[in-house]
C-alpha cells in the first residue's frame, strides 16, 4: 500500500497551504510501563484522539509501547515545541485527574512525560508506517470495549 501525499485540493491555513507530516515520539518519565496496564493505554489513546480533534491535529497512525508512544501527525501551523507541549500537557492533565492512583504510585507527584520528546520529518511515509505497525502495541483496527 503506498500513500500518496500530494493532494489536489490541498489543506488551507490562513498563512500557508499544504501538509507537514512528522513522527513524534514522547516517552514516559521514569521509564514506567504504564502501557502495559491495558486501562492505562486505552484512556492514554482517548486522550490523544480528543486532544488532537481539540487542536486540529491529523494524526494518521499511533502506536504504543510499554513506555513510549509514537504517532504520525500533520504539524499544521504548530511549531516542534507547541506540539509537543500542546498535546503532552492535555494527556497528562487528563490522565491524572481521571487515574490520579497514577500520579501518587508512580510519579511521586510529578509529571507524566519525558521533558524531552523527538518530532522528525518523515520523508517516506510508507517506511514509518510500517514501523509503527511492529510497535508492542499498534493499533490494528480491531475493535475494543472503549471504542463502544
């Protein structure tokens, strides 16, 4: 399956036309897998799928592993920085207030991601899919009880 960029009726910003298509990748502090615990990572995809309606932000896959998430995003307008602080601060102040056991058992009242995070450029799309496809936890299309 080959994906094919370019458009003929292409996205429209006030200032800009077109699609910048990146791989960002954020990382849970400490290193926990939290993941790994099914209600955790069901909640954690929710959440990224409001918050990027909530920006207008086009994700086309999301993956997760037992303590990383990786997605394919179209930037938009936003600058690295303003995605990543846009879309990890949304997770987080949810996840917490919805899960706060998480907050206190795991994080010792800090925060839930990595400061750090990695936004890349993808320039064969194709490639990327597939590696999201072999992450631990890729999402596959099947259906689960929180689709419902």
């Amino acid at each position: 399956m080959k994906v094919i960029l370019m458009k003929t009726n292409p996205i429209r910003y006030s200032s800009a036309v077109g699609e910048v298509w990146v791989m960002a990748t954020f990382k849970i502090k400490y290193s926990h897998k939290i993941f790994d615990i099914q209600a955790v990572r069901e909640l954690a995809n929710v959440l990224l799928n409001e918050a990027f309606d909530f920006y207008k932000i086009r994700c086309k896959k999301l993956a997760f592993d037992s303590d990383h998430v990786h997605m394919i995003l179209d930037m938009g307008l936003y600058s690295k920085p303003e995605l990543a602080k846009r879309i990890k601060g949304y997770v987080a102040r949810n996840i917490f207030h919805m899960m706060p056991w998480l907050k206190k058992s795991r994080f010792w009242g800090s925060g839930l991601w990595n400061p750090a995070y990695d936004i890349r450029g993808v320039n064969d799309i194709n490639i990327y899919l597939r590696y999201l496809d072999k992450q631990k936890y890729a999402d596959n299309g099947q259906k689960t009880l929180i689709s419902f």
